[in-house]
C-alpha cells in the first residue's frame, strides 16, 4: 500500500500542509469579513476612495478563499468550514465597530502581513514536501500581498 496521495505527495507531508491550510484559511475568512465591514461602514474625507479600495480587496480574498479551499481538497483533505471555527483557529482577530478611514487602512495592513507570515511557512512547508502546487500558491500571494502592504504603508505615510 501507498502512502502518497491522488497527487503523488507524501500523506504525512499533505496532512501537515492542509492542517497549515486550514489555519490559513481561517485567517482568511476573518480577514475577508474585516474587510466587507470596513467596506460598508468607512466614514470621513476618504470615503469614495476607501470604499471601492475595500470592494477591490475583499473581492480578491473571497477568490483566495475558495482557492485555498481546493487546495486542501486537492491535496485530499477537507477545509474547514464553520465560522466558529475560523474564529478558533485565525490569528487575525475580529474587527468590530470600525469606520475610521485611516483605522480601517491599518486593520488592512496588518490583516495582509499576518496572511504574508503564514503563507511563507506554508511556502516552507510545501517545499520541503516537494509540493510545487502549492508552494507556487502561496508564493504568487505573497508577491501580490506584499506590494499592496508597500502600497499601504505609502498611503499611511
């Protein structure tokens, strides 16, 4: 009997690599949420630019969202899908009750460094467990996360 997956990957390597999915997942689904609020409830000067800035990013993260969903799948495991659980198990915290522009920025900013830092150790991870598929995943985010975080930073001053 083999112990490598439908993808040819090693089963203990796919199942740490999920399990590190699963948590980016969550981080994910929070940070999405975040993002929609501050979309909806942004006040101030900004405004009209804050509020279709918000709409652009949340709209890619529900696209990383069902990505990294597949990729778990792919790699044969199940993703995570309560919302008490991405609760659990996210570093990013739930963002309540914000709607000043520049607050709203910064819970943006750090939300895309949390998901930077835990992609790199899935980036890690894949790696290790010659699994290009998703090391190329979490190596294309990382690319597109931080320039917006140099964008971010920029618009903060």
């Amino acid at each position: 009997m083999s112990d490598t997956n439908a993808i040819g990957l090693h089963e203990s390597s796919a199942s740490q690599l999920a399990e590190k999915l699963n948590a980016l997942l969550a981080n994910y689904q929070i940070f999405y949420m975040n993002v929609r609020g501050y979309h909806w409830n942004v006040k101030g000067p900004q405004f009209f630019e804050l509020h279709a800035k918000f709409e652009e990013f949340y709209t890619d993260l529900l696209t990383k969202v069902d990505e990294v969903a597949e990729r778990i799948l792919t790699l044969g495991h199940k993703p995570v899908h309560a919302y008490s659980d991405y609760v659990a198990m996210s570093q990013i915290r739930e963002d309540k009750n914000v709607h000043d522009g520049e607050a709203c920025v910064r819970g943006v900013l750090q939300g895309y460094q949390t998901l930077i830092e835990l992609q790199r150790e899935v980036l890690a991870l894949a790696s290790d467990a010659d699994d290009e598929g998703t090391a190329a995943q979490a190596g294309d985010y990382i690319r597109e996360q931080e320039k917006t975080v140099w964008m971010l930073n920029a618009y903060l001053g």
